[in-house]
C-alpha cells in the first residue's frame, strides 16, 4: 500500500440552494479542491462521487458540468457515511498503486426534507411509525441518548450543552449552514422533537457539496512541501449485538472502527488535535466522545461540564480535544452524501493552520468520524 | 368449478407485522414469534424471509428454530416523539422493550414498540419498569381488515 496524501480541499457553504442541482452542486466543489490543490480536472485519473438520495450517475453527471475526460467513475451510497466512503474509494485508488491522483466528491440535495427518514410505500395501514414506536432518526438518536442515561446518569443538559458549543464554534466558519449563537436555555427550551433531543439539539437538512484531491507521494511532493497524509481510513459496520436488529447500535461499529484507525496510524486518542464527529443529535456527540476514546467509558457527561471538547475550553488539560470546531452537523449542516467529505476539509485546514478563529494551537494529527445507520461508519486520521 | 383465486375472503384481523402471531379472534392470544439459533445464544423476532442465524454466520438451513416470546419484558428506553410524519398522532412513547424467548430465561429479544398507559413525561416513565404485551386493533387496511399492533403497557 502506498502512502495517500490530501492534495487540495473544497466545500461550498452548506445551506439550501433550490436554483441548483445535484451536479452542479458537486461542480462547485470539485472546483474548489482542484483549485486548492494547484491542479487541473484533465490530471485526475479516477473519481469517486458519493450522494444518498440520487446515488446513480451523480459522477459522471459532475463531469458533464465540469469536463468530460473519461476517467473511471464510481458512485457510492452508504448512508450518512456515504461521503466519506466515496474518499475512501479514492484513498484506495492511490493507495493500491492504480491511480496517481484521485478525486472524492460528496453533495447531496435535501432541501427541506424533514426527519432524515420517510414512512415507505403501501396500504398506509401498515405504517408502523407512530403505533410501533418510532425509527425516525431523532427518536432513535434520542434513545441512544436515553440508554446513556440510564447507564451513567448522564443528564439532557449535558446532552444539549453540545448543541451551545458546536453552535458557538460554527460562529468561526463562513461555510456554516447556520451563523446563531444559543443559551443552554435557548436549546433546552426549544420544541422537543423527540425527547431527550429538543428542536436544537437536531441538525437541519440542507444542500450542500465537499470535494478532496488525493495523491500519491511522488505526485504530492510536486504540489506542497507540506503535505497532509491520510494516516488511518477504517470502515466497519455492525457486528452481531443483542438489540442491534431492533435498535441500531452506533457504538460498537464506532469503536471498532477507531480502534482499527489509531492502529494504523499509530496514533492515540492523546495525539489527536480536534475531531469533527458525527453530531447529527446532539446526544449522538457525546456517546462518541467515549466510542473514540476520547473520554473514558461513561464519562461523556463529565467532558461536557469540564468543557473539554469546547474551543473555549481548558488549553493546558491534556485531555482537551475540541470536537467540531467547524459547528458540526448540528450547525454547519448535515446534507448527507457531503459531510463525511466536508469533515476531512475541516481536518485538513486544521492542519495547515488555515482555521481562522477556531484553529487548535499545535496540531499534528486530526480525526473525522461519521456514520450511517444500517449501518457504516468511517474514521480517517489525517497527519502533518 | 371455482378458481380458488375468485374466492372471496371475508376481512378480518390482520397483524401489523409478521412476527404478531394473532391464533384466535380474541386478542389476548396474541404473542410475538421469534426465532433461536442452534445453541440458544440469539433469537431474532420472526420473518418469513429469515433463513440463517446472523448473529454466527451459520449458513444451515434448519440454524433457526421457532419460538414465541414471553408477554412481559422489561423497558429498556424510550424517547417521546412530539414530530413525525404528516398524519402520525403525536405525543407518543417510543420504546425498546426487552421480552425474554419461552424456554430460554435467559435470552432475551429487543421489541420496537409504543408503550401506552402512561402519561408521557420522563418524570412518569421508569427504565427497567415491567410491562405486558396487549395488541389492539388500531386501524382499517384498504380491504376491511383490522390492522392489530402490539403495545406495552406498565404492570
């Protein structure tokens, strides 16, 4: 395997652009990572395009938009990790030797399609939603979240205390979906949608796209003298679990998936210099404080009251690892085939110093972790 | 000669879900089914489209077994939904209820369901609280059926 490297990134502004399409949602994005990277679309050999609600053809349409070289394309759909997926395709496209360069794309539009879910087809006298409990994702995020409780006691202040810091955080970042400064009061009051998970603590719907340029090394030391390895990308979904078949569990894909990533980079939780994690509820934040190792197993609760995963929070704790400095999903948005793409362009410009009011001091390696319930999850670990 | 496909069937009770086993008319037979693996290590709620037990990967034909679940569990969580989708009544209490498999005490099946009979507040709901299997017919399908649900209510 050879060593893959972060050539160039680029997102649009997450938010809700009807006048556009899918394609040229993606088209912006491409632009701006090819732009990033100091490169052109005719050098890119293989192209890896992730959107969920669309999935076919949504490639080869960006390349209709922005030029058509011919290049092998691939389409990829795994839920809310379909974006980071689609890079793992292209990380593996360099990484097996194939391909010099490589370009992920991930876009998706949503607009105001609620609830992240929908009630299928048929007699409507056999929906289950509603008369069998509920798989909307709010409700099913918001028992995640209940099962934290009842294990660690763990509070839905604390829960909704994430949503003041990632919104607080996305104050930073132009390319936020949403620029709104909240109390804890402010979410905790706010309609409850499906308890413990309040209006606030439920990332938006949204339009959106995310692009990165891959490189192998011998291209890459033509572009920058500081180059951004992709040191870990690890894929899991579910293993066998009890209650997994009637209630997901999004942990144990998690740690799995972390453990197997700090592995391959040799890295620790202790190196990591942010994480952008999956914070698609607010409650979902907090388990994964703990899933990658962040926090120690049932002290999710705790790293919130300490504000150690807060900008603001203690610099000198050695624990202190702020989480979503970008505002997360739960404030930049969370259009679903972008964000596994959009977190590595935060990470990467974490780790070129280009974060403006939310960059970390000293950072060496960083961490982007999604997942998609069904189940994916990636984590990727990018180093300086 | 009539073709057995012009033969008209009178509506009845209909289960929301495979696994809702309705024997009789009177609902209080309901039970859920389920299926177990060789060695009684998992069980899965019944589908008839399920062949293997995936939770060891045994590609034997005969890996699962039938069974029922008992009528009472233990609730395990809950959120209460107060937004769903256009024509689903809402406040209601969501709930992941563990029921243990008949003749196997210690293997239990998690079960998606609402759980009704108590006020929908947190302060109101207790985890760990038992409950009971009661199915209600809740709706009319498009041929005339009763549409039956599972729920749980509190003991």
């Amino acid at each position: 395997m050879e060593d893959v490297f972060v050539a160039g990134v680029g997102m649009i502004k997450f938010g809700r652009y009807p006048e556009e399409t899918v394609a040229s949602l993606g088209a912006q994005a491409v632009k701006l990572a090819l732009d990033d990277a100091g490169t052109q679309l005719t050098d890119v050999e293989m192209m890896a395009a992730g959107n969920l609600y669309r999935t076919n053809m949504v490639g080869q349409d960006i390349l209709k938009e922005i030029g058509l070289t011919g290049i092998p394309v691939y389409n990829v759909a795994n839920a809310c990790a379909t974006g980071a997926t689609a890079l793992r395709e292209a990380y593996f496209a360099v990484a097996s030797g194939a391909y010099d360069i490589a370009l992920a794309v991930g876009v998706e539009q949503m607009g105001k399609k609620g609830l992240l879910g929908g009630t299928g087809g048929g007699d409507p006298a056999y929906i289950t939603e509603g008369v069998m409990g509920t798989g909307t994702m709010p409700g099913v995020f918001g028992m995640a979240g209940m099962e934290h409780m009842r294990k660690y006691g763990t509070t839905q202040a604390q829960f909704a205390q994430i949503s003041v810091k990632n919104h607080e955080h996305a104050m930073g970042n132009p390319l936020s979906q949403y620029h709104v400064q909240l109390s804890l009061e402010d979410v905790l009051n706010s309609r409850t949608v499906a308890y413990p998970n309040t209006l606030y603590m439920c990332c938006p719907t949204g339009d959106g796209a995310a692009a990165a340029v891959l490189m192998n090394k011998d291209k890459i030391k033509q572009y920058t003298r500081e180059p951004i390895k992709i040191a870990a990308s690890a894929l899991t979904t579910d293993p066998y679990t009890p209650r997994d078949l009637t209630f997901p569990d999004i942990n144990t894909m998690t740690r799995n998936a972390a453990e197997i990533a700090y592995e391959q980079a040799g890295l620790g939780p202790e190196d990591i210099g942010s994480v952008e994690l999956h914070d698609c509820f607010a409650t979902a934040e907090l388990l994964h404080y703990e899933n990658l190792m962040l926090a120690p197993e049932g002290e999710g609760g705790r790293f919130v009251d300490e504000k150690l995963t807060d900008l603001s929070g203690p610099q000198g704790d050695k624990r202190w690892t702020p989480v979503n400095t970008s505002g997360g999903l739960l404030s930049k948005g969370h259009p679903l085939g972008a964000t596994g793409v959009a977190n590595v362009c935060e990470i990467t410009w974490q780790l070129r110093g280009q974060a403006g009011d939310r960059q970390v001091p000293n950072y060496k390696a960083g961490m982007a972790h999604v997942i998609g319930l069904g189940s994916a999850c990636t984590v990727h670990i990018l180093t300086k | 000669m009539a073709d057995a496909t012009e033969q008209k069937i009178e509506p009845g009770q209909r289960p929301i879900v495979d696994y809702l086993e309705l024997p009789s008319n009177d609902l209080s037979d309901a039970y859920i089914k389920a299926l177990v693996n060789k060695d009684g290590s998992a069980a899965f709620l019944y589908s008839p489209t399920r062949r293997f037990d995936s939770s060891t990967g045994d590609l034997d034909p005969d890996s699962l077994q039938p069974a029922r679940l008992e009528n009472e569990g233990e609730l395990w969580v809950y959120t209460i939904v107060h937004q769903s989708f256009p024509g689903v009544e809402t406040p209601f209490i969501g709930a992941i209820v563990d029921v243990p498999v008949q003749g196997h005490p210690d293997l239990k099946v998690a079960v998606r369901a609402n759980l009704v009979g108590v006020e929908p507040e947190p302060a109101k709901i207790e985890l760990g609280m038992k409950v009971r299997l009661r199915a209600r017919a809740a709706r009319k399908d498009k041929e005339g059926n009763d549409v039956v649900i599972p729920e749980f209510v509190p003991i």
